[in-house]
C-alpha cells in the first residue's frame, strides 16, 4: 500500500514531495513547513562516456535546469 492509500483512509500524516501532490486526484489538505524543507538532488555516474545516450541526456537536462527546479 503507498503513503496516498493511507490518506485516503484517514490513517496519516506525511511529508512529499510537491510534484507527487500535482499528480495525484486524492483531496489532501496541504500545509507547508515552517521552516522550509529543502533537498539535494544528485546524480552518480562512475564514467559519463559509459552512460547510455538517454541518461546522457537526463543529466544535462538536469543541470541547465536547475534554477528552475522546486
């Protein structure tokens, strides 16, 4: 069972990410965090010539958006 099955039940509290939330059809009452949580996001590659085309491509989507990610 995913954390949004409990919700719908009534049975839970949690923390996600805001880009599950706009994805979702449940009716969930949102309320941010005071402080403001922030997070990392990282991606590891041992050797960047190995990677396949479409991971190649994901990260360097990545890093020119980083600015405009949450």
């Amino acid at each position: 069972m995913g954390v949004l099955t409990f919700f719908k039940q009534g049975l839970g509290v949690s923390i996600l990410a805001e880009l599950i939330l706009h994805r979702t059809n449940y009716r969930l009452a949102l309320r941010p965090t005071v402080p403001a949580v922030s997070r990392t996001i990282a991606a590891g590659y041992r050797d960047r010539n190995s990677l396949p085309i479409a991971s190649k491509y994901f990260i360097d989507s990545l890093v020119k958006r980083a600015e405009e990610l949450p």
